[in-house]
C-alpha cells in the first residue's frame, strides 16, 4: 500500500535525544526548547516564538491571550480544522463561519466585511495546504475595524505571502508540527506572537497562568498566579526531535516541491478534458508543498476514485468537512448557506505527498488516476 502520508525522519533524532536526556533537564524552558524558538525567530522573523505541544493548543493559548469573552464574534472559514474553531468556542464566542472562494479552499476575502457586528473581535485566517490568504484585504479591515488578525498557519512553515514568511503579519499566529506536517516531532507545534502589547500576556498564558518566566529571570522573588494559563510547553525529547527536523528544512521542502510540481505536470491533461480542477497558487502566494489536491466534479466520483485508488493500493483522502453544517455548530449557525466550503467538503481529494514517496511510486499513482478518468 503506498499511504497517504509516511512521517519525515531526519536521521539524526535518536542522538538528539540521547544529548538531551543526558542533561537530565527534560522540562521546563530549557536550552533544547530555547534553540528551536530561535532559530525558528531567526530564520522567519517572528517576534516571538514559543513551543507548543501542538497546534490545537497553540490556537486555544491564542483565544485566551486576545482576552476572547463570551458573545465576542470571530470570523473565520467553514472550510477548516475543527480546532480553528474550538480554540474560540471555548472561550463562548459566536463564530461567524464565511465561505471559500470558488477557484481555492480559503476564506474568501470579500465577504468578511459585511459580517462585522460591533461584537467582532478578530479574524481567524487559514492559509489552506500553506497558501496565503489575501491579506492586503484582510490587513485593510483589521485596521479599519480595529480587529485581532489571528493566523491558523499549521501548514504553513516555509510559505511566504509575496517574500513575507506566513505567520509574521497576525498578531499571533499558530503552527503544527503534527506528524502529517512538512516537518514534525510527532505532537507538537508553537504560537508566535507578533504584536508586542501582547507579549507579557503570552509569557503568563504560557506559563500555567504564572509569572513564572519573570521569576526565572530574577525579575520577582516568588512565582504566582497571575492570570488563567496553560501547560502548553513540550518536553526536551520532543525538542530535541524538532531541532534535528528543523536543520533538515531546506532538504524537505525541495523534495517536496518536486513531487508537488511532478503531479501538477502529470495531471494537467485532466484539467485540459475538464475532468478535475488542479490546485491555484495565487500570485502573491508561495507554494510550500504541504498538500497536493484537486477538485473532482461531484461527490460521487471523487468517492468513487479514492475507492479505485485503494483498490489499486493507494491511499488517497478527503479532507475537511465544513464547520458550519457540523453536527456541534449546525444550529447555531443559522442557514445562511455557504456553497463553495460545501464543494470542497464534497468534491477535495489529497494524493500522497511525504519526503520517501519514490518517484516510481508517484508515477504509478498519476498513471491510474488518468486510467480512472479514461474509463
Ligand atoms: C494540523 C492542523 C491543525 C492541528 O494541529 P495539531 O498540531 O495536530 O493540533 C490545526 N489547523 C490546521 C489547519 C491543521 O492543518
């Protein structure tokens, strides 16, 4: 069976972790955990960047640090991942589900303005398969309204909005390091936090709602219970993993780019027979090869192809489902009907996409996806 996704290995993770486990510091905020913030700070210039243990919490410790409240609306896309949306239920926002654009999985941009209440507090973007939103509209209305700029970017490490790196323009943004990511430590993640008037705020958050980083540093001479937090922070083992994967980088993405580009020319001839809709890198969008997907003509037969692939041993999926018509969120929604994210739940398919996929293997899967369109 070729899977859908096969997690990267760098090769140099078991002696990371025996460097690590020898300092018998395996919590807390430690050299391991400080050398992939910084290096992650330097190399895309956040402001500030803090290890998660995965994405899910990042986003959760992102609700909290905008000092979400009860009955504060947030606008964000159906078509994303539950946790997008969790983070701020838990904290009893409204969601204001906006629907995707007819050529691409992301919010589309110019239907936000007109579901700003007074009530709005911030935009939550996803950058779909590590494609950018358009932020020059988004940028406009969070100024114009005064709202938060909130970035799901967990598939978005190495993606660029023009030669801007994705997760620097909100005011905080969250990343996954899930093992289905570009790189990965099995669970994990971090929040940047780009706007400063929220930097002390995080620091609490992130601390299980202490002071405690102020302490460490001798700012204070006891640590106490500032504000609500999280234990949010992953352990030296999973750092220590991280790092070696973050040093591989480079590698990752060009390998990934060239299997992303070689399905794109292998499928091409079913767009020309209007048979399948390849995916569209808008031009101030980089493409960091995150996920390789395209659009089918109805339900049925994207079904219908995953099920010949796996026939065929090949393992091709889904994706999301929308929000809006979920079973925890159909009510409250109302039915203000959202078409474009409905396609996407029905007619997405991915192709594997992982660093070992072997190009023979990748010929072997374009070869039958045309055979099931010949047919
Ligand atoms: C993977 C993913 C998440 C969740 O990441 P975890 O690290 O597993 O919590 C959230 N949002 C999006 C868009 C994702 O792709």
């Amino acid at each position: 069976m070729i899977p859908f996704n096969k997690p990267y290995y760098s090769g140099k993770e078991k002696s990371y972790i025996a460097k690590a486990m020898e300092t018998k510091i395996l919590t807390g905020d430690m050299k391991m955990i400080r050398d992939c913030e910084s290096l992650l700070e330097k190399k895309y210039s956040f402001k500030k960047v803090f290890l998660t243990n995965s994405c899910t919490m990042a986003l959760e410790m992102a609700a909290l640090i905008a000092n979400i409240q009860p009955g504060d609306e947030i606008i964000l896309p159906s078509y994303t991942y539950v946790s997008t949306a969790n983070a701020f239920a838990l904290r009893g926002a409204k969601l204001i589900f906006v629907d995707s654009k007819m050529d691409h999985p992301n919010m589309d941009e110019k239907l936000i303005e007109s579901l700003i209440t007074d009530k709005t507090k911030a935009i939550v973007v996803l950058h779909y398969a590590g494609v950018a939103c358009d932020f020059s509209v988004i940028q406009n209305l969070s100024k114009k309204h005064n709202l938060f700029i909130i970035e799901d970017a967990a598939q978005c490490i190495d993606a660029y909005y023009t030669n801007i790196p994705l997760g620097t323009i909100g005011d905080i943004a969250c990343f996954s390091f899930h093992e289905t990511k570009n790189i990965h430590c099995g669970e994990g993640g971090f929040i940047a936090i780009n706007n400063p008037a929220l930097l002390a705020k995080s620091e609490i958050v992130r601390n299980k709602g202490t002071n405690r980083a102020a302490f460490t540093r001798g700012e204070v001479s006891k640590y106490e219970w500032m504000d609500l937090g999280f234990s949010s922070m992953p352990s030296a083992i999973s750092a220590a993993f991280l790092f070696s994967q973050l040093e591989k980088i480079e590698k990752v993405q060009k390998k990934r780019l060239k299997l992303w580009k070689n399905y794109f020319k292998k499928l091409k001839p079913l767009q020309k027979l209007k048979s399948i809709q390849l995916p569209i890198v808008p031009k101030f969008a980089s493409n960091n090869a995150h996920i390789f997907y395209f659009i089918c003509s109805s339900e049925k037969e994207r079904n219908n192809l995953i099920e010949f692939l796996d026939s065929n041993r090949i393992q091709a999926v889904f994706h999301y489902q929308s929000l809006h018509a979920s079973p925890y969120y159909k009510s409250k929604h109302g039915d203000r009907s959202l078409p474009n994210a409905d396609k996407y739940s029905q007619c997405l398919v991915r192709l594997p996409l992982y660093y070992d996929l072997q190009i023979e293997e990748q010929e072997f899967i374009c070869a039958k996806v045309i055979e099931f369109y010949s047919k």
